[in-house]
C-alpha cells in the first residue's frame, strides 16, 4: 500500500473537519423543518363534506424561521462546550489518568523517541488500568492531543511492538485524524439526543391524544390522523438521523486506520512488529465493557468487531475500522 504524504493527509483531514462542521448544522436543521412539517397539517371540507388534509408551508416555514436560530444557538453552545472539554470528557468515559515518567519510563522514551524522530511535539499520555490490550490517541490540538494505553497492553507487548501500537497512535494526531473523529462524535452525539428527544415526545403526544382520538373515532377521524402524521414524520426523522449518523461514520473512512498503520510502519521502519501487536491485541482487546460506539471509534482495534455475525458484516460496510486480518496481511506485504 502507497502512503499518502503526512501534509497531503492533514490538508485533507482539515478539509473533512471544515466539511463536518458545515454538513452537520445543515441536517440538523433540515430535521427540524421536516419536524415542523407535522404543525403545518391543516384541514378542509370539499363539497360533499369529507375532510381533506393539505400541508400550509408558509406556517410550516413561520414555525421553521422561529424555531431555527434557537436550534443554532443550542447546538452551537452544545459543539464549544464538548469542543472544549472533549479530553475530560473521553477521560471521564474511560477511566484514564495521566501515566508519570518516573511511573514507567519505558513507555515514555518510546514515546519521546518516536516524537523527536518525527519532529512533533510529545502528546500527553494516559494510562486506563485495564488488563485487556488496547490504545487510542484523542484531542482536537497540542493542548489536548493525549495516547491513551491499557495497562495490559504496555505489560504484554514487547518494546518493538509497543513502539508499533504509540506510532500508530501518533500518526493519527499527525494527521488530525482524531479532531475529524472529535467532530463527527460530537455532530453525532447531538443527533442521537435529537431523536431521543422526538422520540419521546412522540410517545407522549400519542399516549396524551390517545383518548381524544378515541373519542373522535365517530367523527370523521381528524385526532387519528394527526397522530398518524406526527407518528410518520418521526419516522422519518429517526431514519434521516440513523442514516445520516452511518454516513458520518464512513465519512471517517475505513483508509483512516490504513494511513495510520502505514505511517506507524514508516515511522518505526518496522511493520511486522505492528503486525504482531496487531495479532496480539485482537485476541485481547479491552475496554469492551465501555457500552459507547463514539468512543470505540477511536481504538486501534474495535472491540465489538471480532465476532462477527451476518448484521455485523452488513454493518461493517459503514464502519471506520477495517478488518484487522487484512491490516495484518498488508503490513507484512510492507
């Protein structure tokens, strides 16, 4: 495999951050209008007295104008607030804590080797005291850019390997892989509480109007089919959000995990040790027991994607990880 130069793939990773920080605001408001659509359903008689429904735009495009700078105003505060303490929060969601020199050396001359080889500044490291094998780099710049070790994988990896698994890391920051991982987390968090939130307000419209429309059931329907409306344009809104929500996961491209390999393997001059680790971790991977798919984004190997079933190999044609099986072969082909 040809790896793609280190400033071709930050110019590229810069322009996928500016690209998600322009989509997301515009889906975000674009399941709104579809959302208003629902207060835009009016009502009539023709002649012989059966009541038709029709959709009233300039009411669903008042409501949309009124309701907008306030969803931009809140998504806004909510994309500066995780912005800013993205760190503490993946910190808070893992268990990480600082890993100090004197604590182990070792991985810090790694680490500051590895650095000084590449002409980058030394990133924070952590150290999530799991006994199970994994590692990720996260941070959005050179405040926050942090390499985060299980203790299993610093005690069962030799040093060649290890020094693999922290090259691997350290290409992501050097490509600024992990602040277009950061955004697409943060965007999809929003969305995932957007269509809780409807979902639920679904539930409770329809469990609230559920007497009326069953009081109207004699009349000519009219409560039945609001409810009916309000029902279909959540539907489509939960689709649009977990379709959205897969895209934006391929938009962090499977090739992500690739360059990073391949930069690991350029920066170590040694493939087959990431190979190995590689292989040793995926027979071990840790943190599984952190029941949130943002953050297993960012492992070096998901641990939810071993065992894979028939939805799972369906799914993993949108997923960011590839298959470690052929990461392995294309390193040992380096």
């Amino acid at each position: 495999m040809t790896y793609v130069g280190i400033h071709s793939q930050i110019a590229r990773n810069n322009w996928n951050s500016i690209m998600l920080l322009l989509m997301f605001p515009c889906i975000i408001l674009g399941m709104l209008w579809v959302f208003c659509c629902i207060f835009g359903v009016q009502s009539t008689y023709d002649m012989y007295g059966n009541e038709q429904f029709y959709f009233d735009y300039n009411i669903i495009n008042d409501t949309w104008l009124g309701w907008a700078p306030w969803a931009v105003v809140i998504v806004g505060i909510w994309l500066a607030i995780a912005y800013t303490f993205n760190a503490q929060m993946i910190q808070h969601a893992t268990g990480a804590k600082p890993l100090e020199r004197k604590e182990n050396p070792r991985v810090y001359n790694l680490v500051e080797n590895l650095c000084m080889s590449c002409g980058m500044p030394m990133p924070k490291v952590n150290i999530i005291e799991d006994p199970q094998l994994n590692a990720f780099a996260s941070g959005i710049n050179q405040k926050s850019y942090t390499v985060t070790l299980t203790r299993g994988i610093i005690e069962y990896l030799d040093d060649a390997e290890l020094e693999g698994v922290i090259a691997h890391e350290l290409t992501h920051i050097r490509n600024r892989d992990t602040r277009v991982l950061i955004v697409s987390i943060v965007f999809v968090g929003i969305l995932s509480t957007v269509l809780t939130v409807l979902t639920r307000g679904v539930l409770r419209a329809f469990l609230w109007s559920g007497g009326s429309s069953r009081r109207s059931s004699n009349g000519k329907g009219g409560g039945g089919v609001a409810i009916i409306v309000v029902i279909v344009a959540a539907i489509i809104c939960a689709a649009i959000a977990y379709f959205l929500t897969l895209l934006t996961r391929f938009a962090i491209s499977r090739k992500r995990e690739f360059m990073a390999d391949a930069g690991g393997a350029e920066l170590t001059r040694n493939p087959r040790a990431l190979a190995s680790a590689l292989r040793k971790i995926s027979a071990y991977p840790g943190l599984g027991h952190i029941d949130r798919e943002d953050i297993a984004q960012l492992y070096i190997i998901h641990p939810k994607k071993l065992k894979q079933s028939f939805f799972d190999n369906l799914q993993s044609l949108f997923s960011t990880h590839p298959s470690t099986e052929e990461r392995i072969r294309i390193l040992e082909q380096f």
